[in-house]
C-alpha cells in the first residue's frame, strides 16, 4: 500500500483543485444575432442559444430577428436586449419561450413574435416571469396567443 501513497495523495490533490476552481460563469454578450445556435466555438461569436444553457444575465451587442427553436428555459435567466432592436421569433411554426416550474426569467426590451403553440403561443410561463418594455405581438395559440400563465 504504501507504494500507491504518492499516487492516491496526488489524485486527492487534483480532485481538490478541480473543487475550487470557479465555475463558468453563465450568461454572457450575444455577439451572433444572425442564428440561434450557431454551435461554432471557433469563430468567438457566442449565440443566444449557446448562452442559454446556464442561465444568468444574457445581453445583445447585435441587433437582429432570431429565428429561434421552442426556447425552454430551466435556469433563472435574464435576457435584456437594452439597446439594441431584438425580436425572437417561432417564425409561424412554434412556441417563442417556455419557462419550467420554479425558474424566474425577466424578459427587457425584446419583441417576441411568431409564436405558435396550442398553449402561450408566444410565451408560456409556469415559473415566474417579469416582463419589462417589451412587445409580445402577432403570436397565436388556442389559449393564451401572446402569453399564458
């Protein structure tokens, strides 16, 4: 046993250090408007839909429509769009945003358009929302076209 010593304190040690190092940071600047997830860790331009798998403060440097998938969104999250000309849109085929129980998602300065669902054609929210100088216009659902909650 005392052979494997150096090894097992070394593994220990590692381990500890992966512990303390800081987590990614979530959120971050959508600096590619131009898709929703572009996937492309090589070109340094981060889409929305990378940004949103942690959650956090998401901001826009670009302004755009993005054409987006259902967003369905399990982490606090803030998307703010403050200077800039943001629309999200399902493009007349799905829901815009869905919000999972227990998540809280501020939505500022942002159109969400295009939405089209049987339930919150635009936004469909079981967590809670707050909404903040945006338009949620021209989406259509069976119940709740804009946003249902």
């Amino acid at each position: 046993m005392p052979k494997f010593r150096p090894v097992i304190m070394t593994i220990i040690g590692l381990v500890s250090l992966i512990w303390l190092l800081p987590a990614r940071a979530a959120g971050g600047l959508v600096t590619d408007c131009a898709t929703f997830n572009d996937n492309n860790v090589v070109d340094g331009a981060d889409s929305l839909g990378e940004l949103l798998v942690s959650g956090g403060l998401i901001t826009f440097g670009c302004s755009n429509t993005i054409i987006v998938p259902v967003i369905v969104i399990t982490a606090n999250t803030t998307l703010d769009g403050a200077n800039q000309n943001i629309i999200l849109s399902g493009n007349g085929v799905n829901q815009v945003i869905n919000i999972t129980p227990g998540t809280t998602v501020s939505l500022n300065h942002l159109t969400i358009t295009g939405g089209q669902d049987i339930s919150g054609g635009g936004i469909y929210n079981a967590g809670t929302a707050s909404i903040i100088a945006s338009a949620i216009t021209g989406n259509n659902a069976v119940d709740g076209g804009g946003l249902l909650t």
